[in-house]
C-alpha cells in the first residue's frame, strides 16, 4: 500500500492529480455569495430595529413569545462571541478581531478551494453577511444589538446565527468531503 501524500499548507487532504489541474471557478460562480452576505447583513438590521422599537430601545426590556422557551430580550453587547471579553475591549479592537477572523475564513475559501460547491459559496455568504450586520452594529452604535433569549444560552440576533449555522454546515461540508465539487463531475476543459 502506498503511502498517501499530502500538499503543505493544505487541509491535510491527499493529492489528487485531477483536482490539481481543475481550473478556479470565475468571480460570477460567487454570485450566491455576493447576493446572500448583503441580504443576511439587511435582513439582521432590520430585525434589530423592529426590535428595539419593539421594546421601546431600553436594554433588559424583555417580551415573551413562548413562554418559558423564547422570549425577546434587548442586550448591548459590546464584547465579542456571546459577551465574551464585555467591557474589557476596546470598540476598535473587537472590530479588528472581526475584520481578521473573516479576512481568515475568506483567504481560506480563496486559497484552498479550486471548485467549492454551491453549498460551501452560499455558507461563505452566510457568514460574511452575518459579520457585516455585527460590524453595522459596531460602527454605528459601538455595541452590538442582541435581542433572541432562550434561557440557557447566550443572547443572540439573526447575524450570530447566520454564521454559528453555517459554520457547523462548513464542518459538516468538510467532515463529510463535500467541501469541492468532485473532480469527475467537473465538464472536460479544452
């Protein structure tokens, strides 16, 4: 049995000629993704200020919606994932942390993947555009609006759960090798 190479600075996947020679997909192969981050990042200020004109824009006014599950709870939170570091960071220092964690994913989808799925680009979108509506957030309020309280998990809005979903669907995608289109089913280049 042979023993299986691997590319450096890869996700420690095996070589694969043909995946090798597959051409890049072009920019318009990214319109999914160009078209859901503005449509996350819109759909997440909205729902942030029908919300607090809901609860009259006051922090810790709450309103059930199925009581004792959910309920609508208005939080300002200047940390960053689920409150973490509130009030020990700066405003621009947690927007930099932001703006170097998708700089991150994005140089990762860019770099390593020649022939990304549909999926994987629309998971992408997802996660940009739930960043940009936090980072709206950021620059015009200098918090970011939380307002979905379940009880038992930290307060969250629409944006943080565009991007906590589809990074669990990104390491499903890459669990289960469904990251790239298979390199058969790609049509022959001339």
């Amino acid at each position: 049995m042979a023993a299986v190479r691997t590319k450096v600075g890869t996700l420690a996947k095996p070589i694969d000629p043909t995946l090798e020679q597959a051409p890049r997909i072009g920019w318009r192969a990214y319109l999914p993704t160009l078209a859901v981050a503005p449509l996350i990042a819109a759909l997440d200020q909205l729902s942030k200020v029908v919300i607090a004109d809901l609860l009259d824009e006051r922090p810790g006014q709450a309103l059930w919606v199925i009581e004792p599950l959910l309920r609508l709870r208005l939080v300002h939170n200047d940390g960053i994932v689920f409150g973490i570091f509130s009030g020990a960071l700066s405003s621009w220092v947690t927007i930099l942390f932001v703006l170097a964690a998708l700089a991150a994913v994005i140089a990762i989808f860019l770099r390593y993947l020649r022939q990304p799925t549909l999926l994987a680009r629309i998971v992408l979108g997802c996660i940009i555009g739930g960043a940009a509506g936090n980072l709206i957030d950021r620059f015009r309020l200098g918090h970011v609006v939380d307002f979905v309280d379940l009880g038992w998990w930290p307060v969250f809005n629409l944006a943080d759960s565009a991007i906590n979903v589809s990074m669990v669907v990104l390491v499903v995608l890459v669990i289960f090798g469904k990251l790239e289109r298979d390199p058969q089913a790609l049509p022959p280049t001339a």
